[in-house]
C-alpha cells in the first residue's frame, strides 16, 4: 500500500511551508539541504517539520494541501500543536 504525506515545515523565519510527498523524511531532507536554489525554503534554513497526516488516497492528500495552503499560519500552528478546535 502507497502512502502519501501532507506536511508543514516552520521555516527559521516564521514563514511554514506546506507539501505533499511520498516520503517525509527524504523530502525535508531535501528541504533542509537546500537542493532547489529556488525553492521557498532554501533561504529560509533551518527548517523544522512541525506537522504530518498520513493519506492512503492522493486525491485526499492533495485536497487536504491545497485547503491548508490557504490558511493563515497562526491556524497552520495551532493544528501542528494539536490546538486546531480552539480556533
């Protein structure tokens, strides 16, 4: 069975990023090694993974991406820190 991730990364300086991949750990590696120049994250360095929900349908992954990208980050953290009813 495939999984897919959706994640959020708290950038060094404030900013989160969201993604999707089939591999967390390989892609915030990547993130973190700086392997796009032009990536959002590459001159946001460190990065730290704050959250990840494990999907078994892509269609729901790239769903749940999409709906979070649109959120402020104030909500981005309050779901990473398990805080997400009290908003």
């Amino acid at each position: 069975m495939k999984f897919y991730y959706v994640y959020i990364l708290l950038c060094s300086d404030g900013f989160t990023y969201t993604g999707i991949t089939e591999n967390v750990t390989r892609r915030f590696n990547e993130h973190q090694d700086g392997m796009n120049p032009n990536a959002f994250t590459f001159k946001r360095r460190p990065v730290q993974l704050i959250f990840q929900q494990e999907f078994i349908d892509v269609l729901q992954a790239i769903y749940f991406e999409k709906k979070i990208k649109k959120w402020s980050a104030k909500k981005k953290l309050a779901l990473a820190n398990g805080n997400f009813n009290l908003l």
